[in-house]
C-alpha cells in the first residue's frame, strides 16, 4: 500500500526487517500516496459524516483514556489520530536521521472533538502532510542509518530512520479500511 511492501509483516517479519528496503525517497512518495489516499476516500464527506459515530462491533481501544475501550470512533477521531502518529514517526525518524539517539516517543494530537466539520478534515491532513515532509527534510544528505530506536523492538524490531517512518506508514494503511467503512455508512445514512 502506497508503493510500500507491508505483507511480510503478515508472514511474521517486523517492520524493521524492511528498513533496508526504502529510501528517504521511497517515504516522500508513500507519505504523498497515504494522504492521497486518504483525502480521496472522504472527499464527499459531509458535516454530518466528519462527526457521526459509526456503528463498529470491533471497536476496540486498550490505551483510551477516560472513555470505554469499546467506542467507536467517529471520522474525526480516526483521521486525528493517524495523522499524529504519522508526524510522531516522521519526527523521530529525522531525529534518529541526524544521528540523534532517541529516547522515548514524542506525540501530539489534537483533540478530535474539536474536529467538526469535512473542511477540517482536510485541512488536517494537509496540514499533515507538510508536517510530515518538513521531517523528511530535515534529513542529512547521508542520514545515520546505523543510530537506531530499540524501544519498541519486540514488536517491530530495532528501528533506524526509515523504519521509523515506516511504521507511521503502517498506521495509515491500518486505518484505510476503518475510513472506508465509516464513509460508507455515513453516504448511506446522510447521503442515501
């Protein structure tokens, strides 16, 4: 998805494992291709569908705070959640570009429920998008491969730049098909 190979990671690689596999390039085009994407799929979004909640039987949310973890998501929410961890990774990832090691996560996300209208949907994720590529500049000419975030490696595996920025890109294609549900009941429900 986006010009990026995620289907190793369903045969039980690690997002690591692909790391050597992508450019500083290769995550511009993907980074482009993901908030294409994403833009496209509500791109008849309407007031009504930004906010409206979803009926999700596998709505399920173990890190939510001060809501139950079984909630379903409006568009909103869905939307402000990926393009903060889309800038979360591109961040960390020029950071660890620069040869800087990194020491835990640095996350911000703006309150969905102050996301009530299509136009700030898209707005949020252009704003998004020169958010992430302004990381991607900031990468040196020859970034440090070798510096590496190991956090997080049982899951995904000791993570330099790029992979860090791959798994960011993997948050929003986790989150396409949970988009396209959401504008399908919300056409069938305010657009018939």
């Amino acid at each position: 998805m986006f010009g990026i190979d995620f289907s190793p990671l369903d045969k039980g690689a690690k997002v690591a494992d692909l790391q050597e596999n992508y450019t500083r390039e290769d995550l511009i085009a993907a980074t482009n291709a993901s908030i294409d994407m994403m833009l496209d799929l509500i791109k008849d979004a309407t007031d009504e569908i930004a906010t409206f909640i979803p009926h999700d039987p596998d709505a399920h949310d173990p890190f939510a705070e001060g809501e139950p973890e079984n909630v379903a998501w409006n568009l909103a929410h869905v939307i402000v959640h990926a393009t903060a961890s889309g800038e979360e990774t591109a961040a960390l990832g020029a950071t660890l570009a620069r040869g800087v090691k990194a020491e835990w996560r640095n996350r911000y996300e703006t309150d969905w429920e102050t996301v009530t209208t299509a136009a700030q949907l898209h707005e949020r994720l252009e704003e998004s998008r020169r958010m992430r590529l302004s990381y991607f500049e900031a990468w040196p000419n020859a970034p440090h491969l070798d510096v590496k975030f190991d956090k997080l490696e049982q899951h995904f595996g000791a993570l330099n730049a790029c992979g860090y920025a791959l798994l960011g890109l993997k948050h929003d294609s986790d989150h396409i098909g949970q988009i396209t549900e959401i504008m399908r009941q919300g056409r069938e429900k305010f657009l018939g």
